[in-house]
C-alpha cells in the first residue's frame, strides 16, 4: 500500500476557520450519512469475499475496488477534518483528490489459512497490539492537530513533521484496516512510515 498526502506550502485561515465552526454541519453531516450507508455495503461485501476466498483464495476484483474507493472516499474527508487540506471533500466513489493519493495494489492471490487466522485470532495478534499502540500514536496526533491548528490561523503554515506524523498515523491505521478486511496477507507494519 502506498499513502502520501500533499504538504501545502500555506493553509486557508478562512477555510481552517470556517471547518471549525461549520465543518460538523456541511461537511461531516451529509457525508457520513452517505458513508455510514456504503461502509454497511462494504461489511457486507467484507463477509461475502471471506467466505468467496476461502472458496477460491481469490478477493473478488470488484468488491475490492468497491472497497479501495469507499477508502479513499472516507480519506477525503478526514484530511478535511483534520485541517490538512483544503477545499471540500468531492462526492463520490468515482472522484479522485489531488491532495492524496492511496495506492492498495490487487492481491493475486489470498491464503485461506491465514484467512482462518485472521477471522480467529485477529483481534489477539493484530487488533490489540496495534490498537493500544495507535491509542497512544492517536493521543499524540490529536495534540498535534490542536497545535497544527493554531499554527495554521497565526501563520498560515502546517509544520511539516507533524503534517508528517498524522499522516504516519492515518496510513496505519489503513494498513491494519487492510489486514483486518481480508484484503492483504500482509501483517500490518508497526509504524507509520
């Protein structure tokens, strides 16, 4: 997988200002309401290609669009939210965004043991280490966002390296995502980079 977002040179204080006190209503609303619709799509998509895979140790190749899209989808609109983008956030499956670009490449192939594995024990080797490790990463980004958002109204700037870090942070999350949704045989990383 491959996930980098656009570092802007200078943020909108307007825009920053306005996510702030409006966001909720126009973007997050209408948004998530279409989101919480196709994410259920996608977790029913997300049952029928684990027993399809381990019938054919295959993902079927359009659930797995349907689901890379639906992720780049909810992206868009999180680097909104976290005021590491500007403009609104496109509707759509079908729209691209300039300001990232997510990369989840097909997988051939899929095993079905390590499907078994996942589907049992996932939550023991994959969901909890990593989750308590990203609880703490996410107290982290979540500082960092509220200091990123100060930066931004005083100088119109994003410092880098946490840019860099909440990007790290958004980017593992979507690896264990990945793993969890049956989509890679890959173990998560423990890292952001």
């Amino acid at each position: 997988m491959t996930f980098t977002v656009t570092h802007q040179e200078s943020y909108s204080r307007g825009e920053l200002l306005l996510r702030s006190f409006f966001g909720y209503f126009y973007i997050v609303l209408p948004h998530m309401l279409i989101l919480a619709f196709l994410g259920l799509w996608g977790s029913i998509l997300t049952f029928i290609s684990w027993v399809i895979i381990m019938f054919t140790g295959s993902y079927p190749e359009s659930f797995f669009e349907y689901q890379v899209k639906l992720m780049k989808w909810s992206t868009r609109v999180n680097l909104r939210l976290y005021n590491l983008s500007d403009g609104y956030p496109a509707f759509g499956l079908e729209r691209e965004d300039p300001a990232f670009t997510l990369d989840i490449p097909y997988p051939d192939n899929l095993s079905r043991s390590t499907q078994l594995l996942k589907l049992f024990f996932g939550v023991v080797y994959v969901a909890i280490p990593h989750g308590i490790l990203l609880i703490f990463r996410t107290i982290a980004t979540l500082v960092l966002l509220f200091l990123g958002w100060w930066s931004v109204l005083f100088t119109g700037k994003f410092p880098e390296s946490w840019h860099e870090f909440i990007v790290g942070t958004l980017r593992w999350g979507l690896r264990v995502q990945l793993y969890l949704g049956y989509m890679t045989d890959d173990y998560p990383p423990f890292s952001g980079k």
